[in-house]
C-alpha cells in the first residue's frame, strides 16, 4: 500500500495475520471512516517516518488496514484499508476492477501451450518481444530490469549468464499495458483516476484508461505470446 502521508513509504506486509507487537494486548475498540475496528500498538519500525502506524483489526483479530498519524499532530491522520483486490489496496482505489478472466482467456491456446510446458517461469520474457507489457502490483513498487543480449538479442529480465555483452533497460518503456495479479488474473483501471501520494514508476494518474479486449481468432497462430503485440491500445496520456 502506498503511504498517504509519506511520498516515499510502502506499506509491504498486508497479510491478514496479526503482527508481532500486537500479540496478547487488550486492543480498543475506534472507529475510522465510520468502521469500528480494533487498533493495536504502534508499529516501531516507521517511527523514522515521523508516524505512529498503528494497524487494525475486525472482530477476528484478522488485520483489515492501518491508521498512519502524525507524530507531532496526531489529530492528522489518513486510514489504508485491505481492499477487493491487489491493485486497489496498492492505490486506496476502489476503482480498480477485476476483469473475471485470466490472461489465458485472451491469447491463442498455442500460446498457453508454451507457456505451461515452461511451468509458467517465461510468461513476462515472451512478452519483452511484443508491444505489451504484463504489469503487476509488485513490479510497480518495484521496476524490472529487462537483460538483453547485444549479441543474439535475447531479452530476459534475469541475467543472462551465458552472454557477455549484456545491456540494461528499463521495463516501463511500452505504452501498452495488461494489469495481472499472480495468478493472471487481469484487472481494468478507474476510468477517473486519482493522483497517488507516491512516487513510483507507473502513478496511476499516467495508467491507461482500458486495456485490449485480445480476441483469440484476431491473433497469429503461429507466434504464441509474441502475437500480443499485433494489435494497438491507446497510448498514455502525456503528463
């Protein structure tokens, strides 16, 4: 989740699990955006932030977001919450949606053929030849390197051990996007967006508006997820 107080925090460990701190404490009861939760100690480790993180919890002790105040000014405050899927905890976005089909739905059988004979490992490299880009929430905190090979023009984004001249690139440079979440489960983004408080490569306010509605009989046969890249999507908005 990314942080509303602080540009340049991440709030990595959204497991429902309770933490650490807050095992065996009488937790009290508040309510923030109208929503009565229980609240636990703050959380130590943000403290360099100038914030007292305190996460919260239902009536099942099952973590259900935080509450980030101001050291200096408690009054100041901002609430994250857990919310329907990745994408929309990652932006406090209620507007992402899931598009209730994975990736597979939309590429030609040939191509999901390939990709599971490789247990799935060489999905996003087959994509580094085409147009798109698979895009996923921990890609977007965290930016890919794509390793390609000066030589034979392999492109990966592990390294490539085998090639001696390897050159770096960075992984937003397409304008074409297909949000999945681990399980390749595509998502659509808000058609309004909002700005985000954070600084990372891909803020949402510079995301597309749709993404391609690829149908099977519209692809080539013959190049397996490479084919993705034959038809266009709208690019970017400029910023």
């Amino acid at each position: 989740m990314l942080s509303i107080l602080r540009r340049d925090l991440v709030y990595r460990d959204i497991s429902p699990d309770i933490v650490e701190h807050d095992n065996d404490i009488d937790a009290d009861q508040w309510s923030y955006d109208n929503r009565d939760v229980y609240r636990g100690r703050f959380d130590p480790q943000y403290t360099s932030y100038d914030l007292n993180v305190y996460w919260l919890y239902d009536d099942n002790l099952k973590r259900v977001g935080l509450a980030e105040h101001e050291v200096d000014d408690p009054a100041v405050f901002e609430v994250l919450w857990f919310r329907e899927n990745p994408f929309a905890t990652l932006y406090q976005n209620d507007g992402w949606k899931s598009k209730q089909k994975t990736l597979w739905s939309v590429i030609p059988h040939e191509a999901y053929a390939d990709c599971l004979e490789d247990d799935f490992t060489t999905v996003f490299d087959r994509c580094l030849t085409s147009k798109y880009r698979l895009i996923t929430p921990s890609m977007i905190l965290d930016e890919p390197t794509i390793y390609e090979c000066q030589k034979c023009k392999k492109q990966s984004l592990s390294p490539l051990p085998n090639c001696k001249v390897v050159n770096k690139k960075p992984y937003f440079t397409s304008t074409n996007y297909i949000f999945i979440d681990e399980s390749f489960i595509m998502y659509e983004p808000p058609k309004r967006r909002q700005s985000v408080s954070s600084e990372h490569p891909l803020p949402e306010e510079e995301l597309p508006d749709s993404q391609p509605e690829l149908k099977d009989e519209e692809l080539p046969k013959e190049s397996a997820l490479q084919s993705l890249g034959q038809k266009e999507i709208p690019q970017l908005p400029q910023s």
